[in-house]
C-alpha cells in the first residue's frame, strides 16, 4: 500500500479552480475561449484542454472542437441549491473595530446592494489573513459560496489566493503586481505626492511620511508617491520613517526624527489614529505646529476635528467611496465577467492650522 499522499497535479488544480468558478457563476451559458482562459489562469493551452475534458467527463460541460464549450445548467443546479443573493465582504477586524471613515462606506455598500436585491455580510477573519491562509479560505468558500466577495485591507496572499481561483471578487483597496482583481481606494500614490509638494512650499526642507510596517498595496504607493513627489523637487531631503503601530513605537521614531540633523520639519502621517499620538507628542515635546514642524494626514477621520490645533488632512468622501465599489460589484456578480480594473479617488484637502 502506499502512504504517500500524491502532489496535486496542475490539471487538478485547473480543473477545481473552473468548477468552483462554475459553481460560484463566474461564467453564464458558455466557458470562454481557450486562449482566455490560458491567459486568465496562467496555463498552457495542453494543461487546459485536459481539465475541460476533465470536466466534460463529470458533467459540467459539453461540446469543443472548435466551439466554446457550453455549461451544462442541470449539473450546476444540482451542486448548489439556488444563485446566491449575498456578497461577503471579508476583513480581519471586527466591524466595531473599523475605523468610522470604513464603518460609513461600509453601511453605504449595504444600502446600495440591498436596493439591487443582495444583501452584504459583513465576515471577520484572522486565518484568512495569515501568511498562508488557503485552508481557511477553502473552508471559507465552500462554506459561504455567495455571489461575491469584497475584501477590504487584503494581504498579497489573500488577492493572489482569490485572483488565481477566478473567483467573483473587488478589493477595497489596491492590488498588488501580478493579481487579476478589480480595485476600488484613494489614488494615494498622488495624494502623497502632492502632500510633499505642499509641505516644500511652506519652505519645509527635510521631510518624513511617518507609515506603519505594511504590506498593503496602498501604503506601497503612498512611499512610492512621497518619495517621488519630493525627488522633483531641488533642495528637498526626503525618507519614510516605519513604525510598529504602537504608540511606544510611534513616539520613538519621532524622536528619532527630531534628533536628525536638520530635524525633521514637515510630516506627513498615515492614518488618523497615528496622527493623534503624532500631534500630542510633538506638543508634549515641545514643538508647535505649525511654528516648528507642518504636519499633514494622510487619511480623514471624525476624530481629527477634534484636535487642536485643527490638522490639515486629505479628505474621501465614504458615500462616493461606497457608490464606486457597488458599482464595481454589482457590474461583476451579474456580468460574471471578470474584466481587472483599478478605480482611483482623488480626495480634496481640508486645510487646518498644522500646514502653516
């Protein structure tokens, strides 16, 4: 007897990945063409043809040769009870624990979808955001099976895992190189550019954009927008100053910055939490804002209108935010076409009294 379990082969996987395709209604009526599907899967046109015949063999489609093969309705019918009228929205933390600015798109995703007759769940995951979440997104999937799936602060694990299944999915954010997944979030690569810009008019010279370890596609760009944004302009000292999310370790990098030589004199901030432990910190150092040292955040919050002095902050609005993302849905989960696009918003400025 052998014990030895077998690897799974390609033509498995590409096999599993058409049927729950199938089965999640990613395809009406017809499977697309071959050399579609060889680019959309990342397979070759031999390894292909043997997993549709594959599923021809099961019973999921007929026809070729030629012709596009046709999706048999009976079998789809008998693997799952009806089409689904839900879209899961996944995340890895508890709604209650979202920032507000996310909990107000969030409600306006739901109000959008309902008046198109789906319903939104809101699902909260720690495995499926782990560095190898693919037995707790199979379950996952098996288990919930709806019409669509919105993932919002994603891992580059998470978009490669759905984007490589072709599964009927949006991200509420941005995509990493390499995944096939339409994208909804602030054009930050541009917001951060400007946000250097901004802070060199006010003849700030050496500039920090103070960023949590991340490995968000959005934080990504918002170094790559800063430090380009500075780099066009002469005279300009530049570096993104990564910090642990803690306010220990938010205060210490700060300090670190102010211990330069020049010391830091503009700051841009990435999320409005941090920005509240930045603006009391500096003040407790000593330094005012907007004497001493500009600060601009990155991101808007309810909370930021509390501070004093009032901080000048880049602004989307959620209802916008959430129109776009239903939009993106709503052309998916009924097209079952999965066309990649990224969707940018340019938020305004407020300008507070922490620019200067």
């Amino acid at each position: 007897m052998n014990l030895v379990p077998k690897r799974s082969s390609l033509v498995a996987q590409t096999v599993a990945i058409l049927r729950d395709g199938i089965r999640a209604g990613l395809w009406k009526g017809v499977l697309p063409g071959e050399l579609a599907l060889c680019e959309r899967l990342q397979v070759s046109r031999v390894t292909l043809r043997a997993a549709l015949d594959q599923l021809q063999r099961e019973g999921w489609c007929r026809g070729g040769q030629g012709r596009r093969r046709e999706i048999v309705a009976e079998r789809v019918l008998d693997s799952s009870e009806k089409p689904s009228d839900r879209v899961v929205l996944l995340s890895p933390l508890a709604l209650q624990n979202l920032p507000a600015s996310a909990i107000f798109w969030v409600d306006g995703l739901r109000d959008h979808l309902a008046a198109a007759g789906y319903t939104l769940e809101f699902h909260a995951s720690h495995a499926a955001y782990s560095q190898h979440p693919e037995r707790a997104l199979e379950s996952l999937v098996h288990k919930m099976r709806p019409a669509g799936w919105v993932l919002y602060l994603s891992t580059p694990a998470l978009q490669q895992w759905f984007s490589t299944r072709a599964l009927p999915c949006v991200l509420s954010g941005s995509r990493h190189p390499g995944v096939a997944l339409s994208s909804v979030d602030m054009d930050y690569a541009a917001t951060c550019s400007h946000a250097a810009g901004l802070l060199a008019a006010r003849g700030r010279t050496h500039l920090a954009l103070l960023m949590p370890r991340s490995e968000q596609a959005g934080n990504l760009e918002s170094e790559r927008g800063f430090l380009q944004g500075a780099g066009r302009l002469p005279n300009l000292r530049a570096q993104v100053a990564h910090h642990d999310g803690t306010v220990a370790g938010i205060c210490a990098v700060l300090d670190r910055l102010l211990r330069c030589n020049p010391p830091v004199n503009g700051i841009l901030v990435a999320k409005p939490a941090h920005v509240v432990t930045a603006v009391s910190h500096l003040l407790r150092r000593g330094v005012r804002l907007p004497e001493h040292l500009s600060l601009i955040s990155r991101d808007d919050d309810p909370l930021l209108e509390h501070l004093v002095p009032v901080v000048t902050r880049y602004h989307t609005d959620p209802i916008l935010f959430a129109r776009k993302v239903s939009r993106v849905v709503l052309d998916l989960v009924r097209s079952g076409a999965q066309r990649p696009h990224d969707s940018r918003l340019m938020p305004h400025l407020i300008r507070g009294e922490t620019l200067g």
